[in-house]
C-alpha cells in the first residue's frame, strides 16, 4: 500500500490514532467557499471528466456496464457485484441529488466510460452531532486502466465538488483496510436456494450432511410468521417516518431522514431493487418494519447459472415481535420473491440471530470510514446506517 501514499494526504486519523472517547469533530475546519479549489483535477492524458446523465438511457446503460464488468468481486474472483441500473437510478438519484456528483471519466476518441464515483446527500448522526454528509459508492475503475492512480484523482474531484456546496464530511465503506476504520463489519450469508448456491460454489455441501438433509435444513414456510405483515405504501409513509427515527436514535452512527420525502424514496418498494414490510396493529398503528434490497451477482465460469440472486437486509423496526422472528419473517418474504440467498452484515441487532436464523460467516470484512472526521471506534451493534 506504499504507507497510504494518497490517505497519508487526506484528513483522515492515520492508523496509529487512538481517538480518545470524548473527542467527535472534524479533523480540518470548514474551507471558505471561495478558497475551495475552483477548476477540476488534471486526470491522465487522453482522459476527461463527463458527469453521467441516469436520466438518458444510453448513459445509464454505459455506467451499468461499466460496473457490472469492472466493480467488485470476491477474494476469489469467482463472483461480481451486477447492480441494475433501476437500482443505480435508486440508489444515486435521491432527492436532492446533484448531476455533478454522478462523476464519470471518459477516454478521448473512444469517448468510452473508463471510471466513475458517486456522492449523494445524507445527513448522518455521529454519536450526539447531526453533520450534513455525502455518501460515496461506486467508485470503480475499469480494469485496463488500474494502478495509473486514477482512483486518487477521483477522490479528489469528488471532494471539490462536495465541498464547493459546503459540505465537508462523508461516510462510505470498502472491503479494504485504509485509514482509517470507525468499524469493521462483517457479512453473513442465509441460503434460501442451498442447490443452487452449492451448484455455483458460493457455498459448499457440509462433510456430514447430504444436498436432500441440506435442502431440509434451509426450508421455510410459505408465509411469515406476523401474520399482518404486509408490503409498504405510499400512506404508510408518515407512520414509518416516526418509527424509523425513534428507532435510529439506538445506534452510534445512523442517517437522518429530513424529511417524509427522503425517507419514501429510501424504502418504498421498487420490483427487484428494495422491498418493504410493515406490520400493523388493530388500531391502524405500524408497529414492525423490515425491508431488504435487491442486489445480483454475476457468476464466473459457471455453465448452469450466470446470476445469484442475493437479497441483503436494509433497515427494520422490531416493535411489537422479536427481531429474530421479524428478520426469519425476511428470509421467508425474501424466498418467495425466489432470492438464492439473504445477506446480512453483523451491524444493528444482527449477530444475535445469526446462529438461530441458520446464517453462515462470510469472507472478508466490511470497513465503516468517516471522511474528514474523528470520533471513537464503534462496535458493529453500533452501526445503524445501511449503503448500497
Ligand atoms: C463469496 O462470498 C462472498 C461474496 C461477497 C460478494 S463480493 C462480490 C460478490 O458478488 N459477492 C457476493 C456473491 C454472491 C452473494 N453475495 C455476495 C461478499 C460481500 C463482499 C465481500 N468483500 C469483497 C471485497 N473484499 C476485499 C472483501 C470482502 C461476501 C462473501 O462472503
């Protein structure tokens, strides 16, 4: 990692930084807009900066394939990320979106997508302190062109570009370890379709078990358990605004809704990108949520099947049952919308019900970053901010 050649530059605690408990504040002060760097980073020779518009089909379409060849894959290489575009249009264009936050880089000539990073507004709570953040995601560069130190140049972009509109932290996550974590989560998988997943060597049949006592083992009821549970609304909308913040308030680090409107574009439901449940009382009250997204992977060198369809768990309110029965209530909604299997990190209340739901430890960690900010470390049940 030539000694975070590029984070040893950026304000970030360096790695040896104990962050005393008391201390939660930015690292560098706020830059005066009119000092903040006017024209955009110099990239490579041959390359320009072209934001991309998910509005136009065909630029979707680019930034789709850009991904879906070029983002991430398992240790192993044997699988890779395929979001859809629906679920880019979804996850990058939340109100208050900017065009220029969709930073695309493309070749001279070619004119061919090559790299992107994405920046969305959200309010996040850091301990006791409201900060207006982006989240990134999406960084990605095309694999002809890695270690020619693009990615850097896209960090910087992205930063001049928030930071002109006044904001100056920002929160993402990355499967790499780079100055400097606020926490380290870990993902678990649940099989719904264990043939399948065992045909695709994503899971692998256990030494004393057989595929027929293994399909045994992973089979669930045809319907949830919360007999009122029920897909989300447009006019369930205001109660879940309430639910949901109340119950955010639990974590260390959460997002702030600012409004109805954020929150129903986070959780309405949208076929094959997320899905909400809510459950109902006798008096009309919404006293459980649960919602999942919608994120295929591709399958490499595999003749029989070419896609995994993995659901991952999102945000949820255990009100009036348990959390282990509301998320078994997941995996059964997520299997009957034919999910191959259900991913979740250990953030939240998960790890508790991991053992009993039948959830199995992933590979590889999930690193939490503040940018622009020091705070003490969290533990993974602190965590209550879910990304894409
Ligand atoms: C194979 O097991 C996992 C695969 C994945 C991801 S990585 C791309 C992909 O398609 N995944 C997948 C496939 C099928 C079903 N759900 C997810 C994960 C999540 C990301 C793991 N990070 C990737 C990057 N390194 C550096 C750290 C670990 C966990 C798995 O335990």
């Amino acid at each position: 990692n030539k000694s975070f050649q590029f984070w040893s530059t950026q304000p970030v605690p360096q790695m040896d930084e104990l962050v005393p408990a008391d201390v939660n504040c930015a690292i560098e002060e706020n830059i005066p807009l009119d000092k903040v760097r006017a024209e955009p980073f110099t990239l490579p020779t041959g390359f320009r900066w072209a934001n991309v518009d998910l509005n136009d089909k065909e630029q979707l379409d680019e930034l789709y394939n850009l991904l879906t060849k070029n983002y991430v894959e398992d240790d192993d290489s044997m699988f890779r990320f395929d979001y859809s575009a629906e679920f880019l249009k979804w996850a990058l264009q939340v109100p208050g979106y900017r065009p220029e936050w969709h930073c695309g880089v493309r070749a001279d000539g070619s004119n061919r997508l090559l790299a992107f990073i994405g920046a969305v507004p959200q309010t996040v709570r850091v301990y006791d302190k409201t900060v207006p953040m982006v989240e990134i995601n999406f960084l990605c560069v095309h694999k002809n062109l890695r270690s020619r130190r693009v990615a850097p140049v896209l960090i910087r972009e992205i930063t001049r570009r928030v930071n002109i509109t006044g904001i100056f932290q920002a929160a993402f996550t990355a499967g790499i370890v780079i100055p400097k974590p606020v926490s380290v989560c870990r993902y678990y998988h649940r099989s719904l379709n264990p043939r399948k997943l065992i045909d695709v060597r994503f899971s692998h049949l256990s030494a004393k078990m057989t595929m027929a006592r293994t399909i045994k083992l992973y089979k669930l009821p045809d319907e949830p358990a919360t007999r009122t549970l029920r897909e989300m609304k447009e006019s369930d909308v205001g109660q879940v605004f309430k639910l949901l913040t109340t119950s955010l308030k639990q974590y260390s680090l959460a997002p702030v809704y600012k409004d109805e409107e954020e929150m129903a574009h986070a959780l309405l439901p949208r076929k094959n990108v997320v899905y909400s449940y809510v459950a109902q009382n006798l008096n009309g009250k919404i006293t459980d949520l649960v919602s999942f997204y919608s994120l295929p992977s591709s399958v490499m060198g595999n003749a029989n099947h070419k896609t995994i369809f993995a659901a991952y768990l999102y945000y949820y309110v255990a009100g009036s049952v348990s959390v282990k029965q509301l998320i078994n209530d997941a995996l059964i909604l997520a299997n009957k919308e034919k999910f191959d299997v259900f991913n979740a990190l250990d953030l939240m209340h998960n790890e508790k019900i991991f053992s009993d739901l039948k959830f199995g430890k992933g590979d590889g960690n999930l690193q939490y970053y503040l940018y622009n900010w020091k705070c003490a470390d969290m533990k993974p049940s602190q965590i209550g901010l879910v990304l894409q």
